[in-house]
C-alpha cells in the first residue's frame, strides 16, 4: 500500500513538474522571440556580380511584379563536386523549353549557404557562360542553414512561380513538367492565385523500407509520426526538395518562416495548411546520391525536436501567422 501511495505521488509530482516545466518554457520562448521574423541580411547578400556590367546589381525583391516565368532556387553548402551535374540537367532543360516556347523565360538562383569550398567559384562559371540574365549567385557571407537559403533565394526571385530544387540532382529535373501540370490545374498559371505543388516519394517509400535497417526504418516512422502528430496532417512526403510554389503563396509563405535548418519544410508546410492555401502532392523520379550532409540519427533527432517547437511556439503564440491571409 504504501508503494503504491509513493508512485501515485511520485507520478504527480513528476506530471505537476513537467507541466510546470512547459509553462515556464512558453513564458521564455514568448517573451524572447518575436512573432513575425526580422530577415537581416549582409549588405553584399543584396547584390550580385553581372560579368558584363560595372558594378554589382541589387536583387529584386519577392514584392515586385514579376519578369519571368520561372524562378530556380537552388541552396548550396559546399557543393562543388555535386552541383555541376545538377545545373548540366536543369539548364539543359530550361534552355530547351526556352527554345520551344517563346513565353517559357527562367532563371537560376544557386544560394551558396556560406560554402567553404569552391561552391562559389563553380556556381559563377554558369553565370559567366549563360549570362546573369538567367544565372545568378547570391553569395550568403555565413552559414543559414538550408530553409534561409531557400528563402533568401525565394526573396531576391523575379519568376511568377518559384521551384526549389537540391543541389544534389536526386530527383530528376525533367519532373518539373508534372509539377507544372499540377500547377497549371490550380492555378490557370495565374501567379497571384495561391498554390503549392510539392514532389513526393511516397511511392517508393516500400522499396526505400526494404533497404534501409531496421533502426533507420524505426527513425523515419518515429519522424513521421511526430509530423502527422505535431504539423501537417494531409501530406506523405515533407522532406522531398523539389517543390513549386506561385508568387502570391510565396510571399505569405517565406515572409513568415522562421526555421533556416532541416525541419523548414515541416514549417512551410504547417503555414500553408493554415492559411488554406491548395497543396498538392506529385510523385517523381528520386534517386539517393552519396554525399548527403544529413545524418540519419541526429539530423532526424534536430527534426523531430524543431517541429514539436513548432507547434508549441504558434500554439502558446511566441510565432504568430498574418491574420490577413487565415481563411
């Protein structure tokens, strides 16, 4: 009887200090963070170099009217090796459409993520061979994480609809035409109209099973758990980078992000499911290249403890959405 009694109390107490615990953290992360995020950024980021002009050129910004039809963010942490293949299939690529379909203009923006290899000095041969008209390198002077270089990226874009797509070249970048045609079926290729088309390997994700061990499978279930509990509900994928997005969703999305590591797309996706915008997910080629800079267990570990912060700093308030754009 009486260890009985010493359990239930030592369950109280242990219930009333883990709640006192979580008070008391939403009173610090309320108190110490700001509800819409201030993007700084270095006075070179502003700017990028045009081989055929003087000086260096500013940036547009995401609140100007568009000048073409699609922007490329492609964020890029020492890269070197990589990347090249990448750009040799996604410029092949434009620069075929480009010639069939005169309305069909684009452009490139590789965000070197404070690289500390040649990352940028490779990025700037295809400025120098295609022209800054259709290749530019913004150069972040310090490491953000890859969520601030995407959104960098998508801040200084000129295009009516924007892709972020991985330096590393795992999915295909001739997939972009099924992400298109998805699209085109919510918007009408209307650019002020909302809407998010993001790629998918759901469908592999029985023959990914079967080759990972049983501890990485363990994580990867255990990670997607805490996304359907803690986030976003109505998608498969989230991690997939290569996602499509027009300009008007755009500038509520990446104006109001405040994750710059790993678990930024869980982030993007919980701000547009709030905000209602349509998302749809498309299945596409993925092939896993070797080099990748996340580690199974610690990277999934980050992940998992950034999207329960998440939900507790918009439930508790400390990050708050734009009330204008809450349908």
């Amino acid at each position: 009887m009486l260890t009985t009694e010493f359990v239930q109390l030592a369950l109280l107490f242990g219930s009333g200090s883990i709640f006192f615990l979580f008070v008391l953290l939403g009173i610090v992360l309320k108190v110490t963070t700001t509800p819409f995020p201030t993007i700084v950024r270095h006075r070179k980021e502003e700017y990028y170099v045009d081989p055929n002009a003087i000086n260096n050129q500013p940036f547009p910004s995401l609140d100007d009217e568009p000048t073409v039809r699609l922007s490329v963010i492609v964020p890029a942490f020492d890269e070197e090796k990589r990347l090249p293949l990448m750009l040799d299939e996604c410029l092949d690529y434009l620069e075929k459409r480009a010639g069939k379909e005169k309305n069909f203009t684009y452009e490139v923006i590789i965000v070197s993520d404070g690289s500390r290899d040649r990352t940028p000095s490779v990025a700037f041969e295809y400025v120098k061979l295609y022209g800054a008209n259709k290749v530019r390198l913004l150069k972040l002077e310090e490491n953000r994480g890859k969520g601030g270089a995407v959104r960098l990226g998508m801040l200084s874009s000129r295009g009516q609809f924007l892709l972020f797509a991985d330096a590393d070249g795992a999915t295909k970048f001739a997939d972009y035409a099924k992400l298109e045609r998805s699209m085109e079926q919510m918007t009408g290729f209307e650019w002020k109209r909302d809407a998010l088309t993001i790629g998918s390997r759901a469908h592999l994700e029985q023959e990914a099973t079967a080759k990972r061990t049983i501890f990485r499978t363990i994580l990867m279930h255990g990670f997607h758990l805490l996304v359907w509990t803690f986030a976003v509900k109505k998608v498969r994928d989230t991690q997939c980078g290569f996602k499509l997005v027009s300009r008007s969703a755009a500038r509520k999305l990446f104006q109001v992000m405040h994750v710059e590591r790993w678990a930024f797309d869980v982030e993007l996706l919980f701000i547009a499911q709030s905000y209602n915008i349509p998302i749809e997910e498309v299945a596409v080629n993925w092939t896993e290249i070797e080099g990748s800079k996340l580690t199974p267990f610690w990277s999934w570990l980050e992940m998992g403890r950034d999207l329960m912060l998440i939900w507790f700093r918009y439930a508790i308030g400390a990050w708050q959405l734009r009330k204008e754009h809450v349908n």
